[in-house]
C-alpha cells in the first residue's frame, strides 16, 4: 500500500505518517523508486496511534505502548506506572476544564441579555 492509499484510507496525512513513521511508531519498505510501500496492517496500526494520540499520549509513550498491546510478555511495572501517569494528567485536564465550564456558564447567566 503506497502513502497516498493509506492517507486516504485512515484520514491522515501523508504529512503525518511521515511523521509517525520518523518516531517509529510506523514502519514502511522502500520501492526501488525510493516510494514508502507499507503493508495491509498499517491501516489497523495508524487507527491505533491516531487514537492514543487523540487520548493525548505523546510519541513517546505511544512507543513504548504500541508492542505491549499485542504481546503481553512485555507489558512492565515501569509502563503501567507511565500510563497510570498519563491518566492521572489527563483527570487533571478534565477537572480543569469543568470549572472553566462552570465560569463560563457562570458569565453566560449574569449576561444574558433578555
């Protein structure tokens, strides 16, 4: 599968699987051309990195996940630690933005033309 068939099948850029692929997160072969060829399971694995990086992981910490999903003889102590801390942020973020909410909501009633 070239770069294009897969930006267009998983909705990122071939910008971004550049990128992914620079990170290690994603692995292609090379045509003869110097063309990315990547395999059939590179659809499943962009899908997976675009959902940690949508749960706010950095490529970092998607790296170190990405093995221990399908093998779970690595999974670590020092991982579930890692993650364990990602969650804890990521609570922290939520907390925030429901008292930014409840300002903002706050605001919206005091000023609220009738």
């Amino acid at each position: 599968m070239r770069i294009g068939d897969l930006s267009a099948t998983t909705g990122a850029s071939p910008r971004s699987l550049r990128y992914y692929e620079e990170q290690g997160l994603l692995t292609s072969s090379r045509s003869a051309g110097g063309q990315r060829h990547y395999p059939e399971t590179a659809v499943e694995r962009v899908r997976l990195i675009q959902s940690l990086l949508s749960a706010g992981l950095n490529s970092a910490t998607i790296q170190d996940v990405l093995p221990c999903i399908n093998d779970e003889a690595i999974r670590t102590p020092w991982l579930a630690a890692r993650l364990t801390s990602e969650l804890e942020r990521v609570e922290s973020q939520i907390e925030d933005l429901h008292r930014t909410r409840a300002v903002l909501a706050g605001l919206v009633k005091q000023y609220r033309v009738e």
